[in-house]
C-alpha cells in the first residue's frame, strides 16, 4: 500500500493507494474520517482492482482551505481527483457523508460505472444520540469523547487505541473543526431526492441493521429514488460494516460487481 497525493486545483490531496489492475475502485470515507477508515478492506480488493482511498479536502491529511464544504464541493473536488489520476471509468464506494458525496457525483459524472452507498447521510434531516456524542468528540477531541463515540457508532464494539487516537489527531489539525461543522450544515441543508434520481448505473444499498448513528430506516429514501437500485441489510452491524466485518463487507461488493444482472428492489 503506497500513500501519494494528487494535486486538484492547486489543493492537495492525500490518498492510498493497492493494486495494479486496470479496474480501479475509488473508496470515500465518512464525516470526520480519513482513508485509513478502508485500511481493512482495501488488501481484500486489490487483488482484482486498483483500490484508491482518497482524504476527502477538508479531512486527513488533504488541504483543509477555508471554504463552504457543501455536497457539491466536494463532488466537484472529487471529479478534479479523478482527472488528475487519469481515471476515465471506476466503481465508486462511499461511506455516510462519503456515500452522499458519492450519490452527488454518480448523478453527474459519466466516468462511474457502479456505485455503492454504505448508510449514506442525506435524508435525514434530525439528530441522533450517536451523532451528538460524535460532533462532541470532533468539537473537543479527547481519549474519552471518541472512544465514546466510536463505541457507539459501532455498536458498543471495543475500539482500538489507534483508532482514537489517529481521530483526535485528525480533529486538532488547522481548520478540521471548521470543515467538519460546514459539512455537517450542508448535509442538513441537503435535498438529496433530486440527485438520486439522477443516478442509473448499477447501485448496491448497504446498511447495518443495528446503525445507531443513521438508522436503516432512512434506507427507503435511497431505494425509492434510486432507478437501479439493489438493497441489502446486514445483520448485528453497526454504521461501519467496512470496519466491523470487512471480510462479510467485501463479499457483498463482490457478489454485486460481479452479477451480469441487477434486480431492482
């Protein structure tokens, strides 16, 4: 796994980077995140793809300019990323805030083929517990506040130290507060039906039955709009099934990239 940057608009990006298909796959992270967020998931996919997982701009170690960081901004800033890699097809997969950004991109840009949203953010408009407890950790990073919430985000599984730590280190960085509040504003100033209907390629819905932080009922936003749409519910899983159960995560994205027919639910 190599670690490179790209430069889009005279920001930097920061991403890794597994594999040397010709088939490439684009892994966005969630609010808050980072490319490590796929650690788990990318040697598992490699092997049959170029596995790309960007710093959304704004998080990690990408730029963090001062700048309203709504849902189409970071659509476009992802587009720019593509063309900079020289990336003309790719299946993309996203992760709450990553998903929603993804939804946006696949509605416009014709460079994706197939699209997967894991427990995308958009449709809900309230707040939850799991939220709360998570904007409290980004606004005053400690050991407690993030292992909290990272607790529940996962379903009270125990969270490593790494974990915590590399998100306090994440959230003290220049700026980070100030890209994690503007998105959280556009996200709830979002209307996301009419990007949704946009998308026809191919779409795989994934979403823990036992998500605390964006609950699975907000799944039907997403299978109602979406032309093309496959859903699947995983059972005793949280909001990050890529990190709670990587191995039963990868084998949904498989079994959906490599079916010659997609049922619309």
């Amino acid at each position: 796994m190599q670690t490179k940057f790209a430069d889009v608009w005279g920001y930097k990006i920061r991403y890794l980077e597994e594999g040397n298909s010709k088939k490439s796959i684009i892994l966005l992270h969630g609010l808050g995140g980072s490319a490590e967020r796929w650690l788990k998931v990318m040697p598992l996919l490699s092997s049959k793809y170029r596995v790309i997982a960007p710093d959304l701009i704004g998080f990690g170690h990408s730029d963090k300019p001062s700048a309203d960081y709504t849902i189409e901004f970071f659509a476009k800033t992802l587009s720019g990323f593509m063309n900079s890699l020289g990336i003309s097809r790719t299946i993309l997969i996203g992760s709450s805030l990553g998903g929603q950004v993804a939804a946006e991109c696949a509605g416009s840009n014709d460079s994706i083929e197939k699209l997967v949203l894991v427990a995308p953010s958009g449709a809900m408009k309230h707040s939850t517990p799991t939220i709360d407890a998570y904007m409290m950790a980004a606004l005053y990073p400690n050991p407690s506040s993030a292992r909290t919430a990272f607790e529940m985000m996962s379903g009270a599984r125990i969270v490593d130290d790494a974990t915590v730590n590399s998100f306090i280190e994440r959230m003290s960085a220049p700026n980070a507060k100030l890209a994690f509040i503007s998105s959280v504003l556009s996200v709830k100033n979002s209307q996301i039906r009419d990007s949704l209907q946009r998308i026809k390629i191919p779409t795989l819905l994934l979403w823990g039955k036992e998500d605390k932080m964006i609950p699975i009922e907000y799944a039907q936003e997403f299978i109602g709009s979406i032309r093309n749409c496959k859903f699947r519910e995983l059972n005793g899983i949280g909001h990050l099934p890529h990190v709670e159960d990587a191995d039963g995560f990868v084998q949904s994205i498989l079994e959906f990239l490599n079916s010659k027919v997609l049922i619309a639910v």
